[in-house]
C-alpha cells in the first residue's frame, strides 16, 4: 500500500459480518454512531471547503524561481498534489459514509430481527 493510500477492506469486511448476523449493536446505539458520522462528514466538508482557500498562496514573489517554487509546492500540498489536503479530507470523508452506513445497516438488521421476533411470539401466542 502507497504512503497516504487506506485499505478499505476492514469496512468491507465488517459490512460482510453485519449482513452475517455476527456484527450487532443494539438500534440506539447505531443510530447515534451513524449521527455521529453524519455529523463528522458535514464538519469534513465544511474543514475542505475552507481549506481550499489554501489552493491560491500569495506572498513569495514571482521574480525569484524560488518563490514560484515554493509557492507551487504549497499550493499542491493544499489542493492537486499526491496525499494534498483535499484529497486526504476526502479519502477521510469516505471512510466515515462508509462507516456510517454500516452502522445504519446494523440498526436496520437489528430492527428486521427484533420484529421476526416479535412476529414469531405472536404467532406462538396465537396457536400458530
């Protein structure tokens, strides 16, 4: 894996055992970790949005190559460049939906099991 690059196949595979039955939480629970990463990726976006400010730097002159270069260099580090602010936020930003959507699944699975539960003790209730 390259400097800067994520494995994304934890989430896969923790998305894998919740669709498996063997990853549960209870519903109040996921439900406040999916706000919670609901939250986070709004606060992502709005730290990105801001940042990209940064994309245009003033300040270290035109007249020497070493002024261009820095300023070149600061620039792709905010926005363009291999492992740049932006594209960090975002691979961030990716991680956190994908973590939130596992935790709306597992809620979600939670709930589906909970009512086949109750279904079923009705149905005993009932002489089924």
């Amino acid at each position: 894996m390259a400097d800067g690059d994520y494995d994304y196949a934890g989430w896969v595979a923790l998305a894998s055992a919740a669709d498996d039955g063997r990853l549960y939480l209870e519903p109040g629970v996921a439900r406040g970790c999916a706000q919670r990463c609901t939250d986070l990726i709004a606060e992502l976006r709005s730290i990105r949005s801001s940042a990209q400010r940064l994309s245009t730097m003033d300040g270290f002159g035109t007249l020497l190559p070493s002024g261009v270069a820095l300023t070149a260099k600061f620039e792709g580090k905010a926005s363009g460049a291999d492992n740049s602010l932006d594209q960090v936020l975002d691979k961030h930003m990716t991680v956190v939906e994908q973590m939130r959507d596992l935790f709306t699944k597992i809620g979600a699975q939670y709930q589906a099991t909970e009512g086949a539960n109750q279904q079923s003790l009705t149905n005993v209730d009932a002489g089924f």
